[in-house]
C-alpha cells in the first residue's frame, strides 16, 4: 500500500478552502493534514507534521503569500508549495515560480490538471528520502525526593563524557545548574521553547551556554513567569531536537512527577535514580519504582545510585537491594568539603579534584552508563521480610499523563 500524499492549506477565505477541499476529497491519495488563513499556524504545523505538499491561495495580498512561499521554500524544502489562484496570468504564475513554488493550480480546480499537479507532487515526494538523523543518548539523573544531591551528580556525569554533551536545567522554577559550572547564561529553554518551530543547530548553539568545548548548559528560565509559558509539548519538542545536536543529553528535571518531568522521562534512554541511604529516601525510591511500573517504564532502563555514601551508614547495602528489587550501580561517597568546594568554584568535581574518590566513581558510573554494562532484573523478586515492619507499600499518587496529539482534519 502506498504511502498518502499529506496536504496542508494555506486559504485566504472559508469559500476558497472548501473548494480546495472538495476538490482533493476527489483523490484517494491526498491526506488532508490542516488548513487555515494564519500562515504563521500553518507554518508550525507544515513544520510538525512535514507533509508531502503546501497549497498556497493567492488572494488579494499576493504579496504576503509570495513571502509565505519563500519562506516555505528555504525552511521546508521537502515539502512541494503548490500555489492557487484565480488570477492565472503568466505574471503571477511566474512570480510564484520565482517564489519557489513548484506548481501551480488554477482556480476554481479541473480535475485534470489537479491529479498532473498530484502525480508530479509524488514523484518528488518519493525522490525525498531523508536522511537519517543521529539520536543522542539521553539520561535523566531523578529523585523524587529533594536533598539527595541530583544537580550534582548530573552536572559531574554530564562533565565526565568525553563526548559533545548538553546539560538541560528541567527545575524551571528554582533551577540553579549555571552555579554549579560557573556560567551566566544569557538564555534559557523558554527561548528555545519559543523558537522551538525554527531551530537548527546555529540557533541552538546561541541558546545555550558553552562550558567547555564537550560541555554546553541549557538553563532554565530567570523568571518564574517564563516557566508558566512552557507546556510539556515544547520540552518534547526541544529535547528531540537537541537529540539531533547532541551525542549525550543529560536532564536535570524537578522531583515532583509533573507533566513536564514526564515529558522528560518518557524519552530518556536511561533514569538514573539517585538516593542516600535514609528510610524516607528509600521509600520515596521505592514510590518513585512503582510509578516507573505504571508508566510502562522497562526496569533496564532505570539505574539506581547511592549518593553520600559512608561506612558508618547502619543500613545494609544488600537489603536495600533486595527491598527496592534492584541492584544498585554505583556508591558516591559522602565527602560534604570536597563537595561543596567544587561548587563554590563553578567547577565539577571530575574535573577539579579528578583523583578524589567521588570523581572516580562518578567517571566510573558514566562509563558504565555508556556501554550499558549493567545487569538488571526485568521481573524482580525481592525478599522484603526484613523490611515489612518498616517500610509500608503505598499507593503510588495518580500521575499526570503527557500526550502529543497530531491534527487530522477529515476530507
């Protein structure tokens, strides 16, 4: 079965659009995606969706739609602009040409020469075999419960590749990444967000702030008022594309399970879940496992780590494992000067004290993460009696659901 020739409508009028409508209603290949009067709604959704052809009505302000054309042609190159008008004259055929359109249709329609247009359209419809894009690898450093030193341990993983990596700053009310590498950014990922339709790779480069040559930050917003701007759809968006950028993407979201963190978890290779070895750290741990369950998340894709790691810590390392069913990938030892000493100077610790043993774990933790070396239990069986009388299973809090819908006008 063939692949439907998608179509968006750019109409100067609810009378022009019907017409067009009805008349590709008359074509079994055409998918009609949308259609409006906005160019710049259309403009996203063409972008979203990147349907096989555009068809642009030039109406009264040709001028404008001649622009829409131009734009289209340089930022939509896989999608063949077809304009329309009533006025068939060679100068606003030519002009549309010019413009880049690829075709042109008289209007009102003859069905014989729409399916000329429609056969040409998927013939360079098929000639458009898009390269495959790179996918970075993405890591989401998470705890459900505040305290337990994730900024940190995002920041230094996100140092520790050796690769080009982003570190993205999902706290979007308080997130305070740009102190842990001593930067000031200039723009965060609500500029990102609202740009989100036109990114490419230059533009990307000015959101985000450069740390080393590997290492680049995307903070979140100054203001509290561009956090409420960001819907999960635009972190969706911005997370994708940086995938295309990036070869690692390393997430630092809120400890709440929010749309937005949603969004984030939902597309990241691995969640490293990050506790310290306190009871209302494991059971929040182990709340935070079971909406892993809910969400359809595989247990392969969850690695868990111990933070503030110490010797004297009276809880057993082996119950906590079989408690959580999980083993645990890594022990970041507790060292508070050592710690907070990095921060102070703006510097990962992976980098300014590379010889102190929460370096080497960490570096050591990410090496592992790269090559997925980690054994896991898909169908866990813990043996809880030893915790029973102290850990209660509860209920996990219904949790807020992030979809992504796509228009689908019916012909």
């Amino acid at each position: 079965m063939t692949q439907p020739l998608t179509v968006v409508v750019l109409s100067t009028g609810l009378d022009n659009f019907k017409e067009i409508r009805s008349a590709l209603a008359t074509d079994g290949r055409v998918q009609l995606l949308a259609g409006g009067n906005d160019s710049d709604q259309l403009h996203e959704e063409i972008v979203r969706l990147k349907p096989a052809a555009a068809i642009i009505a030039l109406g009264g302000n040709s001028e404008q739609a001649l622009k829409f054309i131009q734009r289209l042609n340089l930022e939509s190159p896989r999608t063949a602009v077809i304009s329309a008008a009533h006025n068939a004259s060679p100068d606003v055929i030519l002009q549309s040409l010019r413009a880049g359109a690829r075709e042109f249709l008289r209007l009102p329609i003859s069905q014989d020469e729409l399916t000329t247009v429609l056969d040409r359209v998927a013939d360079f419809s098929a000639g458009q075999v898009e390269a495959p894009k790179k996918k970075g690898r993405m890591i989401a450093v998470f705890s459900s419960k505040g305290g337990c030193g994730t900024s940190f341990i995002a920041t230094n993983l996100a140092a520790a590749t050796a690769a080009r990596t982003v570190l993205v700053d999902l706290n979007l009310q308080a997130g305070d990444l740009p102190l842990f590498l001593g930067v000031e950014p200039k723009y965060s990922i609500a500029d990102m967000a609202e740009n989100r339709t036109r990114l490419d790779d230059a533009l990307i480069s000015s959101f985000v702030t450069p740390y080393s040559s590997n290492l680049s930050l995307l903070a979140a917003p100054r203001e509290a008022d561009s956090a409420d701007e960001i819907e999960p759809e635009h972190v969706f968006e911005v997370l994708q594309r940086l995938r295309e950028s990036y070869e690692y993407i390393v997430l630092d979201p809120q400890h709440t399970f929010d749309s937005i963190t949603l969004a984030a978890l939902d597309q990241a290779d691995e969640i490293v879940l990050v506790l310290t070895l306190d009871i209302p750290a494991i059971r929040s741990t182990q709340r935070a496992l079971e909406i892993f369950d809910r969400l359809g998340y595989p247990r392969k894709k969850v690695r868990i780590v111990v933070n503030r790691w110490s010797k004297q810590i009276d809880l057993e390392l082996r119950q906590v494992e079989k408690f959580l069913g999980e083993p645990v990938l890594g022990f970041v030892p507790s060292d508070y000067q050592t710690a907070v000493t990095s921060i102070n100077l703006g510097q990962p610790l992976v980098e300014s004290n590379e010889n102190s043993k929460i370096a080497m774990e960490i570096r050591r933790i990410a090496r592992t993460i790269a090559t997925s070396a980690v054994s896991v239990q898909e169908e866990p069986k813990p043996r809880r009696a030893l915790w029973k009388s102290i850990f209660k299973r509860e209920p996990a809090r219904n949790q807020l659901e992030f979809q992504v819908s796509s228009t689908d006008l019916s012909l």
